[in-house]
C-alpha cells in the first residue's frame, strides 16, 4: 500500500468533481432539495401555518393510526403528548421520514462520484496509462474509493449540519429538545451512512470493472435506488420502525459485506484481467 | 557486462484462442533506439504490453531490465516510461497537473524535473492550460514529458508520430534522439510510418501476422535484400544506348541517370568513369530508403 499514490490518485479525483460544474451542481441541487428544502417547508407549514391542524378526516386519520401502532412506547407518548397535529406531523418525518431521503441522496451522490471515478478513468483512456504505472491494482481501486467516498461524506454532512440548524431554528419554540440530537440520527448518519455508502461504492466499481461501457455501468447503478425505495415505503407507512439498534445492526452488516465485497474486487481484478477486460 | 535490456524468447500471445504473437525471439541493445515495425494488427501494441507486464504471454520467456514482466513487473514499470497510442492524459487539467499528477504517480517529488520537461519539450509557456485545448503534437509532447518524469531506462513508444505533421514529426524525432543520448534511455518504438524512422533507429524488427519476419540493423538489411542497387546520378553524361559499362540505365530527367548495379563496390568504379568524360553534382542510392526495404521484406515472406 502507497500512501502518496493512494492519496494522488483521490486528491485529482475530487478535483475534478468540484470543478466539473456538471458534476457538482446537480448534487448539490439534489441535496438542498430533498435534505433542506424538504425538511424546512414542512417545519415551517407544520408549526407555524395551520394548514395542518385544519380538522380534516384525510390527515389526520393516517397520522393518528400510525401513532397509536407505534412500536416504541416512548415515541408513542411523545407524540401523543405534542398539542398540534402539525407539530405531531412535523416529530414524526424529521424522526422517520427524512432518513430515507438522506439515504437516497447519499446513494445518488456516491453513485455519480463513483462513476464519474472509475469508469470516467475508462472512458478518458487514462486507465491505461495507470496500468502502465508501478501502481498496484489496490492502491489505485482503494484511491478510486477515496474519490468517492469523501465527497458524497462531505456533502452529505454539509447538508445535515444545515438541515439540523434550519429544522431547529424553525422549531424550537414547538419541541423540548433539539431534533436530530438523538441516537437514531446519530447512529444513522455516522455508522449507517457511510457503511451504505461505501458499498455502493465497491459495487459500482466492480460493475465498472467488468462492464465495457459507461452506459451499462449507470444502468446498473440504477438498481441500487431500489432497496432505499423500498425503505422509504416501509419507512412512510410505519410498517417497521428503525430503532437506533436495527440501525446499528444493518451498519455492522453493510460494513461486512464491504469487507468481503473489497477481497473479492482485489481478487478477481489482477491488473492483466483488468487490462484484458478494459482496454481496447 | 550485460549489454541485453530487453530479451524474449518463444514468446506466444494467444486471446480467446486466438493467436496473436507466436514465436516471437528478439533482444534489444541497452542504449539503442529500435523501431519495431509492421502493419495495422501486427501484434505491436501487444509486444509493449507483455513487455510491460500489463498483460501475460501465453508461452515464452521474456526479459526486460533483467525482470520476469510476469512476477516483477512493477519493478519494471518502475524503470520504464511509456507513450501509448491514445496520448492518455487528463484533459481537464493543465499541463502542469498533468505532470504533476504523474510525478506523484512515479513517486518523482522534485518539480525542477517537471519544469525542466516542460522547458525541453517548448511548453513552458502553456503549461498552465488545459490539456483539452491543446494540439495533437502539444498532447504528444506532454505524453512524452510524462513517460520522461522518472528518468526512466527504458522508454516505450506506440505510434508516436501519429497524427502529427511533418513538423510535429521531426521535433518528436529530434526530441527523442535527444533523450536517447543525453540521457541515455534505451527506446523501443512502434510504428508503421517508415520514413523519418530511419535518421535515428539503430535496428529494426519486422512484425507480420504476430510474428517477427526479420530483424537487424539497416546495414545489415541491405547487405540482405540489396540486391540490385539503383543509383541516381547527377550528370552530364550523355548515353545512347540503354546500358553504359554494362549497367542497364534509366533517364529519369535533364542531367539525371538511374544506374542498376549489383553491388555497391561497383559505385566507386562507374562514378570514377564517368568523371573521365564529364561532371557529376550528386549521386544517391534511391533504393535503400526503409520503405523499400520493408515492402521488399514483407513481400519476400508473403506466401
Ligand atoms: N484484448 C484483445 N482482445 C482480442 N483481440 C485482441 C486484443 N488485443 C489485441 N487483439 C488483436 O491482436 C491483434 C494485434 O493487435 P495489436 O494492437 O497488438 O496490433 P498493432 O500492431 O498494435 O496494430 P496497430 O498498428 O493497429 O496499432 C489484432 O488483430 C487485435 O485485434
Ligand atoms: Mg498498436
């Protein structure tokens, strides 16, 4: 392992994300969008506009049942103890309903950093000028990680650090404790994150790897959105609760699986493999 | 005293059963420049490869710094500087960050060399542009800087002339004698255009079909293939008949006469003749170009 390659090899990438304004400005828009936007508008409309509390079968008949099947006793009594149903409404996403969406985000996020790394490198046919290099194969997958990981941590942080303030801010008056301060959102952000993100990393890197094309890779990547789909349906509709242990749980897992998923990306690409598969 | 840097023997490239090399044995001089020649699909790029240790060969035994590719290859790649066929750089970064990039890549920490590249290769003053916007003959200058960055040994050139024009041609040619005896790389180049090849390699392999059809310095080509020499003189000699001395002759314009002969020793004689009578500006052998002497190998092993 090469350090100083390592390290080369993620600076440039990183670089060239933040200077391809094609690149950069679509996740940020997707980040203030479902992780600011989001997030303010429904604070601002659930406490300090009654659009909410009109008394209205529709909304709050769905509330109400989630509330009283609610798994967790202390979540149901904080719930059911909240004066408005805007500001019930308000708890309960910023409890269950956002983690989806940073999960989403940070999905498209490392999918795009991760294609535009690897198979960008493909594309510019600069892959094999790399393999011509005295860089070992892992160094250069490991640096290619790097590239990805580090940008869509970052942005999605950025993002959470200023979602917390705006939700706060907004709702301070409404809540006795701060949002987000939990174990929950703690263990999410921190464990569950980049453990989800660095796999889908390592997978678009081995699709990358074995694929010819751009194209295949993206049309790959587009599979990874389904199980986040799938949580945020689950999520939405109370069918099972996240608790900070399951969460703690599904990171340990993911963080396995990348363990085993790098072995086997190192494995089965030998650098005459790769070149065979790659260059043309 | 080990004077081989570069030796295969055997060596036998086969992808999804196809064959692509077969038996193919040559060595390589330390401190030569050797062209390595043949037509589209020849197996070039291939040879570079296996070279390189990027790719393994099928049978055969190669040696390259005195490296297995196969086992030692990094070390090898360590040594060695290349220029592959697509120029292979970034082309949203500078000049600069290019090389900068690539020294960091080779483990090369002192800029000077940088510079001093950019300088040798007159691109200095752009150095701070993108790559992108750059020409076909200033990407090939960066590419070489880069394959020069870490003094390497060895330097290796797929087509390197390609897409240039004459110009870009002759400074690539002039750029890389240069480096050659400066500073003492051995190179290896691949190519199918000939001429301007032939003012700095020292040896030839011809490369047919995957396999080596014939290797050697120019001289000893031609004591080869030579065998009839044409020979245009410049002249003011008149001749009637078709032969003067017994060489059958061709007038190839005002004061111009193509001699045949059979050998070279028969030049001084006929020159010497021919100052007898009258004056001579010039004389040159037309026949022995690279060209000719390819199309005359490749067509002796066409069967
Ligand atoms: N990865 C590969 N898979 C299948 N066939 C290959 C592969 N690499 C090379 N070949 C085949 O091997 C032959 C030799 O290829 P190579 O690139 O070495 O030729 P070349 O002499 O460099 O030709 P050119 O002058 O066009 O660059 C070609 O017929 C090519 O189709
Ligand atoms: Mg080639």
């Amino acid at each position: 392992m090469n350090k100083h390659i390592i390290k080369a090899i993620a600076v440039k990438d990183i670089k060239s994300i933040f200077s391809s304004k094609k690149v950069w400005i679509p996740m940020v828009i997707l980040s203030f969008i479902l992780c600011i936007a989001c997030p303010g508008v429904i604070t601002y409309v659930g406490i300090h506009t009654d659009l909410l509390n009109q008394p209205s079968e529709d909304i709050e008949k769905p509330i109400q049942a989630v509330i009283e099947q609610f798994p967790a006793e202390e979540m149901r009594n904080t719930l059911s103890e909240l004066p408005t149903l805007g500001s019930k409404f308000v708890y309960y996403f910023m409890h269950f309903m956002l983690i989806p969406l940073f999960l989403m985000t940070a999905t498209i996020h490392s999918m795009v950093t991760a294609s535009n790394s690897f198979a960008g490198e493909k594309e510019r046919k600069t892959l094999e000028t790399l393999l011509f290099s005295p860089i070992s194969v892992y160094d250069l997958f490991l640096g290619k990680v790097l590239a990805s990981l580090i940008p869509t941590l970052f942005m999605t942080y950025c993002s959470f650090i200023i979602n917390m303030a705006v939700v706060n801010l907004m709702a301070n008056k409404a809540f006795d404790s701060l949002l987000f301060l939990d174990a929950g959102w703690m263990v999410f952000m921190f464990w569950v994150i980049p453990a989800v993100v660095l796999f889908n990393i390592l997978l678009n890197i081995l699709v990358s790897a074995r694929v010819k094309s751009f194209q295949e890779a993206q049309q790959f990547g587009g599979i990874m959105i389904l199980p986040v789909v799938g949580i945020i349906i689950s999520q939405a509709s109370g069918l099972f609760f996240l608790s900070p242990f399951i969460l703690f749980l599904i990171g340990t897992g993911l963080f396995i699986g990348n363990a085993l998923l790098l072995r086997f990306i190192t494995r089965f690409n030998q650098r005459n493999a790769l070149f065979e598969s790659q260059i043309h | 005293m080990e004077t081989k840097i570069i030796e295969t023997m055997d060596v036998t490239k086969k992808i999804n059963g196809h064959s692509i090399l077969a038996d193919v044995s040559f060595s390589i001089e330390k401190g030569s420049i050797t062209g390595l020649l043949g037509p589209n699909g020849a197996g070039k790029t291939t040879i570079i490869r296996l070279l390189n240790g990027v790719i393994d060969a099928s049978h055969g035994r190669i040696s390259v710094l005195g490296k297995n590719p196969k086992t030692e290859g990094e070390e090898i790649r360590k040594n060695s500087g290349i220029v592959t066929e697509s120029a292979s750089l970034y082309h949203d970064m500078t000049a600069w960050d290019n090389l900068k990039f690539f020294s960091r890549i080779y483990g090369v920490n002192d800029e000077r060399r940088i510079t001093y590249l950019l300088d040798q290769f007159d691109l200095l003053e752009v150095k701070d542009k993108l790559v992108g916007t750059f020409s076909t003959g200033m990407k090939k200058r960066v590419s070489l800087a880069k394959a020069l960055l870490h003094n390497p040994k060895l330097l290796f050139l797929d087509e390197p002339t390609n897409g240039l024009d004459p110009d870009g041609i002759n400074s690539v040619i002039y750029y890389l004698d240069r480096v050659n005896k400066e500073e003492d790389v051995t190179i290896l180049i691949c190519s199918h255009v000939l001429h301007q090849l032939e003012h700095i390699c020292d040896s030839y392999l011809f490369l047919k079909k995957g396999r080596i059809i014939e290797k050697g310095t120019k001289h000893d080509l031609e004591e080869k293939y030579l065998k009839k020499i044409r020979l245009l003189v410049e002249t003011g000699l008149t001749v009637k008949e078709r032969s003067y001395m017994g060489y059958p002759i061709e007038h190839k314009g005002q004061g111009r006469i193509e001699f045949s002969l059979s050998s070279k020793d028969e030049i001084a004689p006929l020159l010497r003749e021919i100052l007898k009578e009258t004056w001579i500006h010039s004389s040159v052998i037309t026949n022995r170009s690279l060209e000719s002497l390819y199309f005359k190998i490749a067509g002796e092993h066409n069967e």
